[in-house]
C-alpha cells in the first residue's frame, strides 16, 4: 500500500491564485493526487484539525485563519510521501524555509504560509479522515 499524507492549500493562497503551481509541483514530482476539493472549514473541522495546539496563545487565529476563506485539500499518494511533502513544503518558520521550498518561494509570514502538510503518517491519516470519505478518494495508474 503506497504511502498518503494530506496537504491543503490555505486560504492565502487560495487567494493569491496559487493552487495551480502548488499543485504542479506535486504533479511534476511524480506524486499522485488521489483525492482534492475546495472547501470552506467549519468552525468545528478547524478546531479539530488543530487540536493539538488548542492551548496555544496563537489557536484562535490559527482557527479564523483558516476559515477565513475557502481552502483546498488533498489527498497526496506516493512512497514515503509525508517526508518528501515536509520537505517541498519547507519550515514552518519562514526565516527557515528554504529558497525553492513553497513556503521558502511565496510566504513571508508565520501564520499566512500558504499551505498545510501533515507531519506524520499517524496524523496523515486522521486528517485525511477529517476532510475525506473513503469515496471521495480515487485509485487510477499515475503514470511516469
Ligand atoms: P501548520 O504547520 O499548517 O499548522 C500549525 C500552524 O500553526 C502552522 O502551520 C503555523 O501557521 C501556525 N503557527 C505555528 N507557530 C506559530 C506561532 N508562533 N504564531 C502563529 N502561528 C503559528
């Protein structure tokens, strides 16, 4: 069974207009997209999603952020796929996100980085249940 993680494009860069070249580059990588949607996260979705910073002074704007604007999530396929994601997605804190990493190239900022990635295989697979039904994820042949 190939490895899944969920990545979701947040609401800035929906706004931005950059859902297209987030998703090239997972397409150009040579990973499968098995599921994507857009959607506007409940209040009840967004505070799930980030539960385990629920006793963070910045969960509040963490949970409005995102559910500022509508937001696109995804399913991404492919061997060891939540570290390769981590890895173009780039460090949470901008001062650390390399050049040629998404949030290296179009966030500046903490809180408005673009894009959400899971950091683990156990949380892959309770956020993709979050966003997803079993149905709503499709098997077709990437090809190469
Ligand atoms: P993400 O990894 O998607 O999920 C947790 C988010 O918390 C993270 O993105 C940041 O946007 C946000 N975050 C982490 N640390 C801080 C902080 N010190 N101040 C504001 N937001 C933060």
């Amino acid at each position: 069974f190939t490895d899944r993680t969920f990545v979701m494009i947040k609401p800035d860069g929906v706004q931005r207009g950059l859902v297209g070249d987030i998703v090239a580059r997972f397409e150009h990588r040579g990973l499968k997209i098995a599921a994507m949607k857009m959607l506007l996260v409940s209040e009840d979705l967004a505070k799930k999603h980030y539960e385990e910073h629920a006793a963070k002074p910045f969960f509040p704007n963490l949970v409005s952020f995102i559910r500022s604007g509508p937001v696109v999530a995804m399913v991404v396929e492919g061997k060891d796929v939540v570290p390769m994601v981590r890895s173009m997605v780039g460090a949470t804190n901008p001062k650390n996100s390399n050049p040629g990493t998404i949030r290296g190239d179009f966030a500046v900022d903490m809180g408005r980085n673009v894009i959400h990635a899971s950091d683990s295989p156990e949380s892959a697979k309770r956020e993709i249940s979050l966003y997803f039904n079993t149905s709503e994820i499709a098997t077709y042949k990437r090809i190469d």
